[in-house]
C-alpha cells in the first residue's frame, strides 16, 4: 500500500472514532484484546497487539479513539487476567 493511501485511510478511521460510539463485548473487565495498526509495515507485514485489557467501556473507547487500530478484536473467551501474556 502506499503511504498517501494508508495515511488517508487512518484519516477516515480517525474521523469514525472520533464520531463513533463503540460498544463493549459485555464482561469487558474479563476480556483480551488485540488490536492492528496502521504502522510503516502495515499491510505487507501484520503485526497483532494482544493480551490487552481494560476495566471498562470508557477505558476502551477512549484506547480506540487515541491509537486508531485498523483491525479489533476481543475473545469470546473470559479470563481472570486478560492482559497476562502467555
């Protein structure tokens, strides 16, 4: 990809979060995330960012709304410790 493309699509990401209300997987204490970004690799080389955590929805929203991934997820799964690593 281009660095003007990736550059416009964050551009379009950021202008989402900034509007958007994201909601939380329900139990987001007991959740792991990972999430992708829009870094110089991205996407000829994907890296994840795993084992995060938050203790609420605000948190996360907010998580969202200042790093601007490009990918989100959280598991299905519940943990104790969701940002352990493995």
């Amino acid at each position: 990809m281009r660095p003007a493309t990736r550059i416009f699509i964050k551009q379009r990401f950021t202008d989402y979060y900034d509007k958007a209300r994201i909601s939380p997987p329900s139990s987001v204490k007991e959740r792991e995330f990972g999430f992708i970004f829009f870094d110089d690799r991205y996407p000829d080389d994907i890296r994840m960012r795993r084992h995060i955590g938050f203790s609420s929805g605000d948190e996360m929203q907010e998580y969202v709304k200042s790093l601007v991934p490009a990918h989100a997820y959280y598991s299905t799964a519940y943990y104790r410790t969701p940002q352990a690593p493995t």
